[in-house]
C-alpha cells in the first residue's frame, strides 16, 4: 500500500476517533444504549464502529467510481456527514 499523504491523514483520523472515543468514555462513564431508526440498542462504540465501516465503503465505493480527476477529500467530507447521521439518528 501506497502511503500518501491522503492515506496518512486517513489513518491519522482514525486514531485520533479511537483517542477521542476514550476520553469521551472516561469524562462520562454512563453510556446507556438507545435505540435508532436500525430498531436495535446501540451505545457509543457501536455508532462508531457503523462510522468508520461505513467511512471505509464510502471512500472504496469512491475510488472505484468516481473520475480520477475528483479529489478524495471530497469522499472524507462525505464519510463525516454520514457518521454525523449514524451518531444522530442510529
């Protein structure tokens, strides 16, 4: 794998989530599940488990289909309004 300077960024933006995800747990322990529109109980670290696997199909979905002269950044943009959605709405 070619590491890009999209791709570090990427992976960068992942580690940072899980970083943010720990530190988000321990300020508030309580994390009760709530059900969404899925119609199943679902806590925090689910959420971001459907956000970053929905990242990952997004940004393959769009290297697969989009014209190369469209940049990535813009399938990053995308992958972070679907996980706005997922937090909110599963």
């Amino acid at each position: 794998m070619a590491w890009t300077v999209p791709t570090a960024l990427f992976f960068a933006g992942i580690a940072l989530l899980l970083v943010l995800m720990g530190w988000w747990q321990r300020a508030d322990p309580k994390n009760p599940p709530r059900v969404g529109i899925l119609g199943i109980a679902t806590q925090r670290g689910d959420r971001l488990f459907l956000s970053l696997l929905g990242a990952a199909f997004i940004h393959l979905a769009w290297l697969g289909l989009a014209p190369a002269t469209l940049p990535l950044w813009i399938a990053s943009l995308a992958s972070l309004v679907y996980a706005a959605l997922v937090f909110r709405f599963v």
